[in-house]
C-alpha cells in the first residue's frame, strides 16, 4: 500500500530518485549526491535484477515463480526451494508462531476468494460453503518447512501468499545491495514500504510520512518521523477494499474465520531493522484488532503506531512503548486531527 508519504521531502536536486514499477505497484530509490548518468543506469539496473528476483520466486500473479510451483506441488511432496524463498517462508511462519497464527501465508484461497488475489474477479460476497472448504485447508501450520534440506511441503490443498511478506523482502534485498555498491545513504521505497539509511543530507535524517488512513482524502500525513538506518511498513483497510452495501471489506484476512478484517483499527505501521519482518508484522497487528495489537506490540517490543477510527469520527494515535524509546513525544505529535 502506498501509505506513506516518502515525498514529504519535495524533490530536491541534490537527491536523485529512481522509479518505476513492480509487484503490482511502484518503487522509488533515491540517492543524494550527483551521481552521473552512468552509474544511475548501472544502478537501476542492479536494482532491477534484484526486484525482478523476488518477483521471479514469490509472485503468484506468474505461472512460472518458485512459489508457484510450490503451490501446485502434490500435498505431502517436498520441494527444494532457494535460500531466498526459505528466508521468507521462514521468517513468515515466525511470526505466524509468535502472533498465534494471525499472520497466515496459507490464507490464499481466502484472499482469492474475497477478490483480493490472483484469481481476481467482480467484488462479491463469497459463498459460505466455499469459504468453509477453503478455510478448512488453511492455516500456518498444514505448510512444514525443512531447513536443513531447504525444501518445503504443504500438507492440505492450501495456497500460499506471500504479499503480506515479499514486498518487505525486496526493500531489504535492494537495500543490501546499494549498500555492496557504496550507496550508504539511501531511501528504498516499494509501495509505501520503505527502509532509510544513512542520511539525506549530512546532519538530516530522511523524513517518512505516516498517512491519515482516511481512503477519501488522498495522502494527507498524520505523523512525521525522522528515519535512520530504520525501515517502515504500513497495513491499512484503506486504500485495498471493496465495498457491498455499505459494508467495507478490507483485504487483510483472519484466518480463524476466513472472513476480512473489521474494526476502528484503520492502520498499523511498524518500524524494524527489517523490513520484511516489519511488513508482516503490520499485517499480523492489523488482523488481532487495537487491543490485542497493543498487547502483542509490548510482548514482542516492537516498534508500532496504531491509527483508529473513534466513534465520534476523529482519528486516534497510539504509540508502543519501543516506539516511545525512539522518539520523543514531540516528533510522535500527530499534525492533524
Ligand atoms: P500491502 O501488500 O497492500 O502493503 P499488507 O502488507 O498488509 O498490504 O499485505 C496484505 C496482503 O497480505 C493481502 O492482500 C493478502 O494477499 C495477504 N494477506 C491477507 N491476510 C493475511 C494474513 N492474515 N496473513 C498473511 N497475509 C495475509
């Protein structure tokens, strides 16, 4: 989601932006310092290969990706997967574990059926008994992985999605390699998921938006935090939804019942040194709701902001202890109400 506003800095000319397309959404680099045009076409084309990798092992929008092929293996047959896949599938059923089985790699078949997937067609309430039979196969514990033999194998007729995870992993992959190429400062934003390192400018820390989760206004920031060698991933029920009947489905799944989320928690983001871990954690919090999000964001020490529709209609901040330790009360101040 493009929840967060790298662009709070206006285009200045001392920092070179690279963008483009992938994963179904945008990506921006961008590089202080004048770079000639050379090295910004050697570059984007590292930064490409590194992208177009990913995509090439965890798409399921292309027939032909590793992940893929893991999906339409026989259940109960191992498959020998990439050390890149293994880390993401790894660290997916981490926080699978650690958050009790909200964050689920296996719940595709749901997203499918809520149109919010590969198989996409006209928004519509899905059928209970197909919802039931797909529920029925999910859930993180039918997919085992092997480690040391860098193989996995699902045990039900599950689905697995990786676009709660992947887009994070591609920041990080990208990142890493700017960092082999001597880029020490950099911004890295894939879709609204982002990693800072270094500085923009000597003395000034990169500057990320947090967006007002409000899907009617576009791209109004409710908080600014200064970023160093830090990376920041956003879920919302804002910007990815359908509605029917006045009813809003958001595309974050609980995959204890199968059915979207729906509460006054309208965005989670989290700050990690990894960005792959922060985007499964916002996606993890977003399915517990405010009160257990808050729970498991001091039980974990993670660094989190909640934004929340209250009754009345204004919009709410809550900020977790680790969050609090970061920043002081003044940078975390919201700008508007
Ligand atoms: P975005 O990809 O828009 O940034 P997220 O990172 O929150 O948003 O990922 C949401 C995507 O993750 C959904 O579109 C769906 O494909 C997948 N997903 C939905 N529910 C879950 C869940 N409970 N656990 C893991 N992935 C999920």
């Amino acid at each position: 989601l493009a929840l967060l506003l790298a662009a709070c800095q206006p285009r200045e000319p001392e920092i070179q932006h690279l963008d483009g397309q992938i994963f179904g959404t945008f990506y921006q680099i961008s590089l202080p310092g004048s770079l000639g045009k050379d090295e910004l076409a050697r570059l984007r084309e590292g930064i490409e290969a590194e992208l177009e990798a990913v995509d090439a092992s965890m798409s399921t929008y292309r027939d032909d990706s590793e992940l893929m092929r893991l999906n339409r293996q026989p259940v109960g047959q191992w498959l020998e997967l990439s050390a890149e896949l293994m880390t993401v599938l790894s660290a997916a059923q981490q926080v699978a574990e650690a958050s009790d089985g909200a964050f689920d790699i296996t719940v595709g078949a749901l997203v499918n059926l809520w149109s919010f997937g590969p198989e996409a067609r006209p928004s519509r309430i899905p059928e209970p008994d197909e919802l039931a039979a797909r529920l029925a196969q999910s859930g993180h514990t039918h997919l085992q992985l092997d480690q040391q033999q860098h193989r996995a194998r699902r045990l039900s007729d599950h689905f697995v999605d990786l676009s709660g995870i992947a887009k994070g992993y591609g920041v990080d992959r990208v990142s890493a390699w700017l960092l082999a190429q001597g880029q020490d400062n950099h911004l890295v934003n894939i879709g609204g998921d982002l990693v800072g390192l270094g500085e923009r400018r000597p003395g000034q820390p990169w500057r990320i938006g947090v967006e007002l989760p409000d899907s009617s206004q576009t791209q109004v920031a409710r908080h600014i935090l200064p970023i160093h060698d830090l990376s920041v991933a956003t879920s919302g029920d804002y910007r990815n939804f359908f509605e029917d009947d006045g009813q809003r489905y958001s595309h974050t799944i609980d995959p204890r019942s199968g059915q979207p989320m729906q509460h006054r928690l309208a965005s989670v983001t989290v700050l990690h040194p990894s960005n792959m871990l922060a985007d499964a954690w916002a996606t993890a919090l977003m399915v517990v709701g405010p009160e257990q999000a808050q729970e498991l964001a001091r039980q974990q020490n993670l660094m989190v902001l909640l934004l929340s529709r209250e009754p009345d209609g204004r919009w709410s901040s809550w900020s977790s202890p680790a969050l609090d330790e970061q920043f002081d009360s003044e940078t975390l101040k919201p700008l508007s109400s």
